[in-house]
C-alpha cells in the first residue's frame, strides 16, 4: 500500500524533480548544518502560529550552546494550502530531495496518511504537532511521531462530559475526512464504554457550502437529541454555528460541544466580531492543557514581540497550544539529533533500490534519497524526555504523549472561562491535572467535578438533552383491545377515547413531565380474541408504535425488545382454583397437625420417658417395682410432661438434662398447637384439591390461561408443562365455565393468570379462590424504544405518583374491591408438618443419646470394679438392674472377707498354722478349721 502511494505521488510529481548525483553523500559525524523541512498552512489559526514559534525554536536551538555543539538547523518551510491537499504531497516530495532528515508537520491528517507512507519508504521522521487523527499511531506508519495530543484523548473527555451530565444519546457532525471519520469512531468507542451512544451521524464534505450546512442542520433538527458534538475544521465551524443560531438550534435545550478547533480559534483570534461571539454562546469546548510553567511564562512573555517581528503580514494574533506543542517539537528534534551524533552516527543519504529500477523515462525517481541512519532517529525522538513549554515532554510504548489532559471551556458574553479539567488518570476536575496529582490526601474528592455552566439560551439549568422530534407528528401509543378486564383498558364506544386503570395513570404520568407530550392512542386487536402481546410489543421495533400503553406484563424476554419504565402495579402469576368451606367438625382439634406430626410427637413421648426411666431407676424408688408399675410410672411420666405437671423426683444429672431440652420441645409444640388450633376455630377455611402451583404441575390435569398472555410460555419453558394440558381462555366468563365444569367436563382444574386479573375475577366469584403462594413476582409497565429517554422521565414520573398518593387513589377508582373478595378466607394450608419442627426432634433425639452413652460408660466402669472386689460374679444385666445403694454395700461385704483371707494367708506363709489346722495362741485354735470349713 505504502508503494502505491508513493508511486501515485511520484507521477504528480512529474516534471518538478530535479535531477542530483546519484552517488551516496556522505557526511562528517558532526556537520555544520542539519537540513530539515516544515510544512503547514501559513494562513490557517494553526500553521500562522506554529510558523511563528517554529522559528523562534529554531533560534532558539542555534544560540543555545550546550546542545548540538555548534551544528546549526537549517529550517525550509512549506505553505501545503488548506484548500488544496495535492500542492501540499508536492511540497513534501520536494524535501526529499534535499537531504532533509526529518519533516516538522503536516498539520492536517488527511496529509498525514499520504506523507508517512513516503516517509516510510524514505526513512525519514515525520514530526506533526497538529494531525491528531487517532489512527496515524498504528504501526502501517512506523515513521509517523505525533508531537500533540491525540484525538482519542479528546474525545475520551467528551464522552466523560456526556456521561457526567446524565446524557444518553449525542449528535456528531464532522467533516467527512479521515480527521472526522476516525475522531467520531473514537468517540463511539468512548461513549459505549460509558453506556451512551451517537444516535445520529452527520458528515459533511470538505469542500462545504452554507446550503450544505443547512440541509444537514434540518436533518439533525428532526432528531430527539439536543447534545450535539462539532468535531470540524475552524474554517468552517463558526459557519456551522452561525447556521444553527439562524435555525434557533443555539437556543435552551441545546448542548453544542465543540472540540479544540474553537478554543484554538479563540486563542489565536484576539478579536471576533460579534456576529461569530452571538453564534457561539454557551458552547462548550476544549482546549489541551499545558501546566503553568516557568519555561511556558517566558515564551508566553515573548510572543507580541514575536508576531510582530515576523509576522506582518498577518499582524497580532495571539498564542494557542498548538504553537507550543510546535515550539517543543524543534526542541524534540534537537535533543534527539544531539544523542544522534554522540553516538557517533553520521548523516547519509543513498538511492533507493527499489526506484532505481524505474530510473529509465522521464519520472526521475533516483532524485529520492535514503535516509541511511533514519530508523536510529526515529528510535532516539521517540526516548526523549525532556521539559517544555507543555510541561514533561515524553512518550508512552504506544507512541502518544503522556498525561493527556484537557481544559474545559464555557464560551460566555465576550470571552470564555474554564469550568474544570480532564485528564486520562484522574477524569474530570476542577483541580488543574498536575496540582491534582501533586495533592496526596485526596481532599480533591470533595471537589465538584465541574463548576456552573452558563448553557445556550442563556440558562444555568442543566438541559434534559432531548426533545420529542420537532417534525410536527404527534406520539402513536398503541393500546390493546381485550375482550374483557375493561377496568384496565377499554375504548369509549364510538370514538378514539380510551379509559381504565392503564390509561389513567398514563396520563397522571404524562402530566406530571416538565414538558408537553403530544401524542394519540392507537387500538390494537379486533376485540373478539385478545391481541397477542409479544405482536404488539413487536410494532414499536418496527416503528408502528412510538409507544405501548395497557397492561403489559414487564418479562425478560420483553426487555430486550424495548425498554420500560418502572413497575406502577405488582402483578405475579396465581393459581385460581374451585374452593368450598370446610364444616367444623369433632375431630378440628386434631386439624392442627398432620398425621405425621402426630405420630413422630406421640413416640417422642415415649421415647423420653423411657430415657429417664433408664436413668433414674438405679437411683430413684419413685421409678422401681413391679413391672407393672414401672411401666405405667412411664407412660404418666412421659404425658404429663405435656402440662409440666409431673410429680417425680429426677435425681441423676443425666436426667435433668434429658428432661431441660424436651421441656423445651414441649413449650414449642404446645404453643404451636395452640396457635394453630386458635386460627382454624376462629377464621373460615377453604379447601381444594388443588393445593398450589406444585400439586398442579404434578397431577395431569387441564390449566387454563389467558390468551395472549406470557404465562403460556412460562408454564412451558419455565415449569416444563406440556403444552397439551394448557387451555387458552378468553375471557373471566369462560374462566368460570371451565372451572365450574372441571376436567371431567372438559373443562380445568385451575386457572393460572396474574393476581391483578384474578383479583378483579374473584370479586363476584366466591366460589373460587386463590390456592397457594405466588409464584412469580412481576408488574406492569408502559412500553418504549429502546434508550428511549422519555422512557427514563415517565419512570421518574411514576415513582412521584406513587410518593404522592396519586397512584393508589387511581388504583382504589378502578380496582376496589368487594366483600365478597376481601373476607380473608383462606385455604386450608395451616397444618402444621413434622418438617418444621424436625430441628427440634433432632436436638431432643441427641440429648437422649448423649444421655445413654455416657450412663452405659458409667455400668460398664462400675460394673469392672465389682468384679474385681466381689468372689460372686453376676451378670451385667443383672448388675444394672439392682439398685444402686445395694450393689454398694454387697460390694463392701466382699471388700471385707478378702481382707480376710488375705490375713490368714499370710499366717499360714509363716508356718503359724498346725497340722490340726488350729493356729498358735490360746484364743486363735480352730479358727483356721473353722474357716476352712
């Protein structure tokens, strides 16, 4: 590609070449000139003032004797003409035949694209201190080095604005360059990551006249947004304006941003006349920012004597950032030019290899020259660091400058005043970016991000940033036509007029918006079958509807259709089901519990009573005796727990444990059982073989659903119904036949459709009832395009009704109730199951566990020690089932006889026995006789 480019130019070039030596040139390691080219317009707000300060660099340079050791810069420029891009790729051609090792420019990135391909094939650095088309940094143009900011970080400021304001969607108009196109797809990018959007795009030629700009203005006029983003030449920028101010497109409502072409131009400018200052009040705009710098102070000192030295021709004008980022790029250049030759490399030029093959014919390609050593500049401009007059002049690894960062400017009366600042680290601020960064405890916080902003119209109020099209045509807001719940919706027979519960808080939302909606409601359906809402939703898409308003159920599946706005009435799914009173009977005071419950509480009983039987009756008479009696001591025991009216003693630790935790067990079942039982004697109950949604979806039986409805696709793809049980109804009168006829008849078990419907449904039909919980938790709201802003108001208008009152007194004037629907029956759902109480039974069951375990460790240690000490040997059973006390004193007994034996054994070991088997001594003779007897 970059062939193509040069041989195109090369052929323009025909006829202008000049024929030089075809041998290399070489050069001593530190030349007394170095040749380099500048090329910008003389007669643009930019290129008059980058002439100026490019000289005084350059001055600058030479005198100064500590850089370059005495190797002086020689300085050609071109004027490249705004108004003609080709004159300007001629004059750049003409510096490559010069042996010039770097060119300061273009200014314009249209240029830009066409030279870096020339410079790419010539080695030879391109330094442009005003192109800022964001694309000129990808590695297609290696030689490229912008000196300036970057159109990325502009408008990454622009969309921080956009966003800081609470603004959706933007306008861009830009001139239909590679400048335009490309700074706008970067502030695409920019504006998605902070969730807005252009929404409208409008180019404009280059070449443009004010007709041109009128159609485009008509066309962006027509539109809802009011934030307009002006990324353009300043050439034609205040023509834009002007255009507008005449259109009334400048008075309050509108947002015009501007990027830095109009701080430039007012910088530059010291006097507009008052037709341009009208034509660009309360415009936004930004300008790059520089730090306040001594080095900045004094070249800001020295500019009036600068302009008037040189530049009489145009006469005063005043300094912008672009001739300051110029001024830097000669110093750039000459620090990069110095490291050059300390490294010892020379300056050298030789043919290309490549164009030598075309040297035959009268194109003359071998007057283009190599820069040999161009790559090793290219590397040392682009590790720089140095300071200037903007502050810390260095590169990032991608080839843009560091701390981008932008001034904020409200053009006001005659002049203009910075509001705050933008930067890439810390966004925006009304701390300039350099003291910000400079501050370490963060008091910056508590700043505001952008002080008070005079806007076009001459207001201070922020503006909403829309408008509804000014094309003349009112809303069309579709409504649905159903065949019955006219209390929500319904059509004034014999006109367009519609009422109900919907419509009224439409229009209680629509007047409480600070601005006037016109708008006309639309019918949707034939009002014999109900429309499918899915269909309806559909025509906003397609652009039939502007709006859908009635009783449209706000799904997952909707919103990314269309956008709605907040919830003005909860409505989930309810299984409606036939219900009939239930009969007081003798048996109620069972009711409270299920079977279960009953069953696991009657055995708890007596699984307690047994524990602490187990663990008193070695220690406690009051559980001891006949069989009989213990078995009955049990049984009493264990129930009058139930009324904490026990009479036995407990004696063991273990025990007293057991029995702490199941009166516990027992103080929670009682109360629940009495609550319970309390509820079901004293409310009316309902029954109905349908229990709630999870009985339904289990059983075969027919559901009803109403037409149209979303429950169809939620019973199918959420609860895995099959479709051939779902039956759709159109009505609240088939409702009641297939209910009353029931799935024997042909008709359904239950009727599954929102509470809002149902409610309205059972307020004549006692009979019927609501089973179970709702299982779904939804609401309605109206309908929008999506990032619809007026979708974002009439929320906000909503959520005032609601605050206010105002929604359920509209509520109360459609959907009151009767007495038949709000006598707080309810269905017979009270038992009480084991499944709430099984924590309890769980913790009882471990303390009786725990209890048993370390009463069998205590018999078995005890039951070890009497073995050991006693001559009888019993059984463990046996051993447990005496009593603690006599175990004790026949253990005592046989403690004493084997002392006894103990002592005779001992005697005999002496020899103190005879052979009579009498002991020795008057009173110990047949003693041992005896004992042995």
């Amino acid at each position: 590609m970059n062939m193509f480019w040069l041989l195109v130019s090369m052929l323009f070039y025909h006829g202008l070449c000049i024929s030089t030596s075809n041998t290399s040139v070489n050069i001593s390691t530190m030349p007394s000139i170095v040749k380099i080219g500048a090329i910008f317009s003389f007669n643009s707000s930019v290129g008059k003032v980058a002439k100026v300060a490019i000289e005084a660099a350059i001055k600058d340079v030479n005198d100064d004797p500590t850089i370059l050791n005495r190797t002086m810069l020689k300085l050609a420029v071109q004027d490249s003409k705004l108004d003609n891009e080709f004159l300007g790729i001629v004059e750049a051609l003409r510096f490559m035949e010069n042996d010039t090792v770097a060119i300061l420019g273009p200014q314009r990135s249209v240029m830009a694209h066409i030279i870096s391909h020339i410079a790419n094939e010539l080695r030879v650095p391109l330094l442009s201190f005003a192109a800022t088309d964001p694309t000129l940094n990808s590695l297609q143009f290696p030689y490229f080095v912008r000196t300036t900011q970057s159109d990325l970080f502009e408008m990454a400021a622009v969309a921080e604005i956009v966003a800081h304001y609470e603004w959706r969607d933007v306008i861009a108009i830009y001139i239909d360059d590679d400048h335009g196109r490309n700074g706008i797809a970067a502030l695409g990018d920019m504006l998605a990551e902070k969730r807005c959007k252009i929404s409208y795009k409008a180019p404009m030629s280059p070449d443009l006249g004010r007709l041109d700009i009128t159609n485009a203005l008509v066309k962006v006029a027509l539109m809802e947004s009011r934030i307009i983003i002006l990324h353009i030449y300043d050439s034609s920028g205040v023509e834009v304006l002007r255009a507008a101010r005449d259109m009334q497109m400048m008075r309050n409502g509108y947002v015009w941003i501007a990027t830095d072409w109009l701080s430039t131009l007012l910088d530059t400018e010291s006097s507009l006349n008052s037709s341009v200052m009208d034509s660009i009040q309360g415009v936004l705009t930004l300008r790059m920012y520089t730090p306040e710098t001594k080095l900045k102070k004094n070249f800001v000192s020295r500019w009036s004597n600068l302009t008037a030295a040189g530049n009489t021709d145009n006469g005063l004008f005043g300094l912008n950032t672009y001739g300051l980022y110029a001024y830097d790029t000669v110093w750039l250049l000459a620090h990069a030019l110095d490291t050059f030759f300390s490294q010892g490399k020379n300056i050298s030029f030789s043919n290309d290899k490549v164009l030598s093959d075309f040297s035959e014919g009268n194109l003359r390609f071998n007057a283009m020259s190599v820069f040999d050593e161009g790559l090793v500049l290219l590397e040392n401009i682009l590790n720089v660091s140095m300071s200037g007059v903007t502050g810390q002049v260095k590169f990032t690894p991608d080839g843009n400058l560091i701390h981008p960062s932008y001034e904020v400017i409200n053009v006001i009366g005659t002049g203009s005043r910075t509001i705050g600042y933008w930067s890439n680290s810390s966004g925006l601020s009304v701390v300039p970016p350099d003291k910000l960064n400079a501050q370490a405890n963060g008091s910056s916080s508590i700043q505001p991000s952008l002080y008070g902003v005079i806007w076009p119209g001459q207001t201070t109020q922020k503006p909403r940033g829309w408008e509804l099209s000014s094309n003349g045509r009112q809303l069309r807001v579709g409504v649905p036509i159903r065949v019955s719940c006219h209390e929500f919706v319904s059509r004034v027979e014999g006109s367009d007029m519609f009422g109900g519960y919907c419509i009224d808080v439409f229009n209680a939302a629509k007047d409480a918006l600070p601005y006037p909606v016109p708008y006309k409601f639309v019918p949707f359906g034939d009002g014999h079958t109900n429309p499918i809402n899915q269909d309806l939703l559909h025509k906003i898409t397609t652009g039939d509807f502007d709006a859908v308003v009635g009783d449209i159920t706000i799904t997952t599946n909707r919103t990314k259709m269309v956008d709605f706005t907040q919830p003005y009435i909860e409505s989930g799914l309810v299984v409606v089901a036939p219900v009939w009173k239930l009969n007081s009977s003798a048996w109620a005071f069972l009711r409270p519990f299920t079977p279960s419950m009953w069953c696991v509480t009657g055995i708890s009983f007596l699984l307690v009573g047994a524990v602490v039987w187990i663990l008193e009756r070695r220690t406690n008479d009051e559980f001891r005796g006949p069989p009989r009696k213990q078995f009955v001591t049990i049984i009493w025991f264990s129930f009058s727990t139930l009324f904490f009216s026990h009479r036995e003693r407990i004696a063991s630790t273990l025990g007293r444990l057991v029995l702490i935790i199941w009166l516990f067990v027992v103080l929670i079942l009682n109360s629940s059982y009495i609550a319970s039982l309390t509820s079901i004697l004293t409310v009316e109950q309902l029954s109905s073989p349908v229990k709630g949604i999870e009985s339904l979806i289990s059983s075969n039986d027919p559901i009803g659903y109403l037409r149209g409805s979303f429950a169809e696709n939620y019973l199918t793809q959420e609860l895995n119904v099959h479709k051939n049980r779902l039956v759709p109804l159109n009505s609240p009168n088939e409702y009641e036949k297939a209910l009353r006829d029931g799935p024997r008849k042909g008709g359904v078990a239950a009727v599954i459709d929102e509470r809002a419907y149902m409610e309205l449904f059972l307020s004549t039909r006692c009979e019927f009832g609501i089973v179970g919980q709702e299982f779904t938790k939804m609401g309605w709201g109206f309908a929008f395009p999506r990032d619809s802003p007026l979708a974002i108001d009439m929320s906000t208008a909503i959520l005032k009704l609601s605050e206010n009152g105002d929604l359920q007194r509209i509520h109360d004037k459609w959907l009151t109730r009767s007495a038949c629907s709000s006598e707080g029956a309810k269905q017979d759902v009270d038992r009480l199951p084991f499944k709430s109480f099984w924590g309890l039974f769980l913790l009882c069951g471990s303390a009786c566990f725990l209890a048993l375990l370390l009463y069998l460790i205590k018999m078995v240690r005890q039951y070890m020690r009497h073995s050991d000490g006693s001559s009888s040997k019993k059984s463990f059973f046996s051993f447990v089932k005496e009593k603690e006390e006599d175990a004790d004193k026949m253990q005592e007994e046989a403690g004493k006889n084997g002392a006894k034996r103990r002592r005779i054994d001992q005697r005999v070991s002496n020899g103190r026995v005879h052979e009579d088997g009498t002991l020795d001594g008057p009173n110990n003779r047949g003693v041992y006789a005896g004992y042995e007897a």
